[in-house]
C-alpha cells in the first residue's frame, strides 16, 4: 500500500510538473465555448469516461458540459475535450480529424507524449499527457502492473476545472 500511494503521488506529481502550461491553454479553450454561445462537449473513451461521468453528475459539475454522442451536432461555437487512455484509439482519432476538418479547436488528453507519431497530439489545440505507459507496480513476476488512467484524468480534470471555473466567473 505505501509502495502504492507513493507511485500514485509521484504520477500526479509529475503530470502537475509537466502540464501546468497545457492545463491553463486547456482550460482558457473550453471557457471560449462557455463565455461565448457554444458548449464544451466532453468525449471520455474507454475508462476516460468517468471523466465526462465526475463533469456532468458531480456535486459541482462542470457548467457548460455535455457528454459527446456519436453523430451529434458539433458547431464552430463549441469546444471539444477528447479524453482516451491511447492516442492511436481509432474512435479519438476518427473523431479528431472530422473535427480538424471543420476546423473545431479542441483539447486532448492521453497517456502517449507529443511527438512524431502522435497524430492526436498534431491535431488538438492544446494537448495533455499523463505519461502513464506502463504499469506503476512490479508484479511477482517482473512486469508492470496498476496504470490508473482514469485517476490521472481525473487529476487533470481537476486541475482544469479550478482555471476554468476561474476564467468564467469572470466572465459572471
């Protein structure tokens, strides 16, 4: 357990060190859609999803939210966050490049660092990595167990809200 609660803490250490800046421009991107007529359509993939679950049915949910559907309307008001443990998850990557396309500014989330081979990171406005690939814990055996992908995301979440509520209450 202490093994445990130190390598978490380490994580989220980490990703509060390297993403301070992404957070802010993450942040300051969704509130464009909430200061002027759009809505901040949140697309959690796989277990990402108790990101969109935390922001639309918390004790204090994230105002101007909406869970993503596939085919809905998305209009160049609104601001997307796409949230996925991988970042060459196809239904991320499908979703990114039509977004792309209409030139729809949207935020991005995923375990994978920026980087040549990372067409999401390319694609997003601002992107954030939890540099979570590969396991926090040894097992028996000598490989690498426990990846808290959810919890990372929602640190970051988090992290984003606090700017975000920020910036829009300004904006009261």
């Amino acid at each position: 357990m202490k093994i445990l609660t130190t390598q978490i803490g380490g994580l989220l250490q980490r990703i509060a060190t390297s993403s301070e800046e992404a957070i802010e421009e993450t942040s300051r991107l969704l509130a464009q859609a909430t200061i002027g007529e759009g809505r901040v359509i949140i697309a959690g993939f796989g277990e990402m999803e108790a990101v969109t679950a935390t922001a639309l049915t918390s004790l204090d949910p994230f105002k101007g939210a909406v869970r993503y559907a596939e085919g809905m309307d998305i209009v160049s008001a609104d601001r997307v966050w796409l949230l996925t443990r991988s970042a060459a998850d196809e239904r991320t990557l499908d979703l990114a490049r039509l977004l792309a396309e209409r030139f729809i500014p949207f935020a991005a989330l995923s375990a994978d660092k920026p980087g040549d081979d990372n067409e999401l990171s390319d694609l997003a406005y601002t992107y954030i990595s939890t540099g979570l690939t590969r396991g926090l814990l040894p097992s028996d055996t000598g490989e690498r167990i426990v990846q808290p992908h959810a919890m990372a995301a929602l640190f970051v979440y988090e992290a984003v809200k606090l700017a975000y509520d920020e910036m829009v209450s300004d904006e009261d």
